[in-house]
C-alpha cells in the first residue's frame, strides 16, 4: 500500500512538468528505484494506472529500472554493492567494520517520455 502514495508523487510531478512544457500526453516514465525501496513494479503500475485515468498519463508505462544496495566501511571507506538476499551481517570484505548505506533505498524520475 505504500506504493500509492509514492506513485501519485510520481504522477503529480510528471504531470506538472509535461504540462508546463505543452506536452499533449505521457507515453512513459522510466524510474530508479533502489533494491531495497520495497517498492513492487507491478502494484507501482497498478497503482499508476489507477490515479492517471483521464489525465494526460493515462496509459503510460513505468519503466523501472532497480539499482543495487551500495554501502561503505567505516572503517577503511571500502564501497561495495551488496545481495541483500544473501547477507545476513552487513560487514566490510575487507576489513570486517561496519558499513553505512550509500544507495539503495532511493526512488527517482529519470526520464519522461511525452508527445
């Protein structure tokens, strides 16, 4: 559920700037959203479909694109990217510190595609 609210942010945000360029309709938006945003492509799209009906997006494609978890030690400033699927201890491969989160939970608009 808490993709409609981050879903209609992305439709005001598209809509306001297709309009104030003349834009006639959205075709697509193509997103970035990191691997740990818990952000679900499909209920985005669902959700997308829902709030853009009768509005120039309506019918647009969102195409997201996922980037990788990246995080850095604090100890020796090694960044990595991390599977969050296989790791269970967040800890430097090279020194064993522990590391902060540089990317990953983030969403953006990266594209818009409208003619």
């Amino acid at each position: 559920m808490h993709e409609l609210p981050v879903t209609e942010s992305i439709l005001n945000i598209c809509v306001k700037h297709a309009e104030a360029n003349n834009a006639k309709k959205i075709v697509a938006i193509e997103l970035k959203v990191g691997e740990m945003s818990d952000l679900e492509d499909e209920w985005m799209q669902k959700y997308f479909d829902y709030l853009a009906k009768d509005s120039i997006a309506e019918g647009a494609k969102l195409k997201i694109e996922r980037t990788p978890v990246v995080v850095q030690c604090n100890l020796c400033a090694h960044t990595f990217n991390v599977d969050i699927k296989k790791r269970e201890k967040l800890l430097c491969p090279e020194c064993e510190g522990t590391c902060t989160l540089i990317s990953g939970k983030e969403y953006h608009i990266k594209n818009m595609e409208v003619v």
